[in-house]
C-alpha cells in the first residue's frame, strides 16, 4: 500500500510516546503487523531504512512481528486462523466470523536505553480490533 | 523488566527475512536497555475520526455509502440509475472522486446534487477531502450520501470514509476472479453489485462463481445483479438502500 507515509506516521508516533526521552535514544521500535493491512513487511522495512536518520532515530532497529490472520466463529465460538483469505469456520463450516487478529498495523513497545529517565507511559487501551467494528452498529 | 540486545541479536532481528541494508549496529554499545510497553494502533487516530464522523452522519438520519470498485464497473451509472428511480422523492448527494477532471460531476449533476473531488494523483479518497466536499454541498439534511470513490480494489480498501456501508461493484466484462485476488476489498464491504448484467450473453462471466468466490471472503455480502443501462435490478438496490437507513435510524434511536 502506501508504507511511506505509513511509516511516516509510526516514527512521529514513537518520538511523541517516547517524550521526554530523545530520539537518539530509542534503540528498537517493535511492531505487530498483520497480513490484512494490506501493508508489506519488506517495503516498510526499507521505508524505516530511509527514514530514520532524518526523524533523529540514529541508533534505532525495527522489529517486526509478523501476525497471522485469525479469526473466531459467531456460531460455534471456536477460533482458528484464516488461511488465503478463507474467513470459513473449519469446525462448523459457516461463514459467520469475526476477525480476532491481523488487520491492524500496532506500534507495539520500544526499547530505550536505560540510562535515560524513567517515565511512566499511560497503557494506551487497543482501539478497536477490526475495521469492520465501526460497521453494522 | 529490561531487555538486553546484543548487537548481533538485533541485526538478526531486524533483519529476518528481509533484504534490508546493514544496519548501523556499531552505534548500539553495551549499554542496558529498557523496554516502555505502548501498544497503540498506528491508525488509531485516523479511526477514530472516521467513527465520530459516521456518528454525526447518523444523528442527522444521512446514510453513507462508500462505492468502490476497478475503473469502468459502472459506479457513475448506478448513481444516474439510483437517482433517477427515486426521481426527487428521496434526498440524495454524491461526493464523486476522481484523479483529475469534472467529467463524473458533470455527468450527475443534471440528476443529483454533487461534487467533484480531484485528488490530484492520489489513488483513494481519504476522510479530509471528504469534509471538504461535504462543506460545499448545498445542504446537510441528505438521506443517502453516496461517495464514489476512486476506481482502484486495492487502497481505498483501508481507509474509512466515515461510511456506514462500503458497497463493491464488479463488472461482467472485468472478470469473475477479482473477489479472491483483492480480498481486502471484498471482506470490508457489505454489498456487492454485479454491473452490466446485460452483456452476460457476450462475455464468459459466471455470476455464481463470482458471488461463491466472494462470499468465501465475506459470508454476509448481499449480492445484487444490476443493469443500469436497461434499469434491471435498480428496485432491488434502492430497497436494500431503504433497508440499510432504517436499519441506521433504529440503531440511533438505540443509542
């Protein structure tokens, strides 16, 4: 998709979480990434590689969790992972599912080098797990 | 609890299965790290906006349709078709995305109010440019808001327009294999509309393949089969449009 601007978005989100910490500090940014965003692991490595010296994040890695796709049955309650985009339960065989992980991009922690203070960072809440929540109210 | 990374472990990590350039790993020296747990969606705030938007659309009783499919399935002529079946009787309007030129706006403006948004390039239509063609429309007491996208499967499958339904069409000359080749699209729609069922007779198009191959993807589509050229099938659509605002109306009052 578009992992520029993407990626854009993660490192100006680490750099405001991470305040008062600089930027220069901050050794790996670990993130979960999963197979409906729609969002290719390989360009959004490349897209890190290009932009962090520019966003001051000199030192840092980035680690990316490579989700798979699961999902849970309405019906019959039993979880499982979706394979090619097959969203059928494999134990009932309805279609009625809902997506438990892997359409969300997540900036998951960082790493920080520990001579730098220690801040207490609010637990941000898991906003809503699929975009399809939003929808059928 | 701290984490400690060699600089090695690192590399490996940020490395695996990637062809990325070494990174500038002399840089990491013994030094103890600390890891701060933040666990937020990158997309969070862009989601959140698009849910408070959709919120006010309901409140004022407009239905929001996000149209979306390849260039050429029939998105402007399902518009005409729908607003000359309801021929004034329901208040409508269309935010009509394209790269460049008026020419969609144009075509609907003798039937419709509507605006014309030119992305200048972009390949989807994103939640600002929505805004602002809503602030040039002539009124804000719409029933039904269409917004026609860009005609693309792929990157308007993730962003949210504010829309409370996302309706995808596909064309009989398209093909009936593109549900499982952009499943994004197809798994966060609603509805899909198989278009131009008139040329059935003359292109090798299999509308119960194309409906099984997507239902595999999403279970609850409903499916309509629309000629807009010849009317077949708009009844049905102006309906389940019906349907779908009663259904939004009775979760607001819920609310």
């Amino acid at each position: 998709m578009h992992e520029i601007s993407v990626v854009r978005s993660l490192l100006s989100q680490v750099i405001e979480a991470a305040q008062p910490i600089a930027a220069a500090d901050i050794r790996v940014i670990r993130v979960a990434l999963g197979p409906l965003t729609g969002v290719e692991p390989i360009l959004v490595r490349q897209a890190f590689h290009n932009l962090k010296n520019a966003a001051g994040l000199i030192a840092c890695e980035l680690a990316i969790d490579e989700l798979n796709l699961t999902a849970i049955c309405i019906d019959c309650q039993s979880a499982f992972e979706v394979i090619d985009f097959i969203f059928r339960c494999p134990c009932c065989g309805c279609n009625s599912v809902r997506i438990t992980q892997g359409d969300e991009f997540r900036l998951v922690s960082i790493d920080v080098n520990e001579e730098t203070p220690v801040i207490a960072l609010p637990d941000q809440a898991a906003s809503e797990f699929a975009y399809e929540s939003g929808k059928h109210e | 609890m701290s984490n400690r990374h060699s600089p090695t472990e690192l590399i490996e990590e940020t490395l695996g299965g990637g062809s990325m350039p070494p990174p500038e790993s002399t840089l990491i020296q013994d030094t103890i790290s600390r890891t701060v747990q933040i666990n937020r969606d990158i997309a969070a705030q862009r989601k959140q906006a698009a849910a408070d938007l959709r919120s006010q659309f309901s409140r004022r009783g407009t239905l929001v349709i996000n149209l979306v499919s390849s260039p050429g399935a029939g998105k402007t002529s399902l518009l005409e078709a729908t607003a000359k079946h309801w021929a004034g009787r329901r208040r409508m309007a269309v935010l009509v995305g394209d790269i460049a030129t008026e020419r969609d706006a144009e075509r609907l403006a003798p039937f419709t109010p509507v605006r014309q948004l030119t992305t200048g390039g972009a390949c989807h239509l994103e939640l600002e440019l929505v805004e602002r063609g809503l602030a040039q429309l002539p009124q804000a007491d719409y029933e039904f808001l269409f917004i026609e996208n860009i005609g693309n499967l792929v990157c308007p499958a993730s962003h949210d327009l504010a829309e409370h339904r996302r309706v995808v069409l596909v064309s009989t000359t398209e093909g009936d294999d593109k549900p499982g080749k952009y499943p994004k699209m197809f798994r966060t729609s609603q509805a899909m509309l198989v278009t131009k069922t008139d040329l059935l007779p003359y292109v090798p198009f299999d509308v119960q393949a194309v409906v099984e191959d997507a239902r595999r993807i999403q279970g609850q589509l409903d499916v309509f089969q629309i000629s807009s050229l010849h009317g077949e099938g708009i009844d049905a659509w102006c309906d389940w449009l019906e349907q779908q605002r009663q259904q939004m109306l009775r979760a607001e009052v819920k609310t």
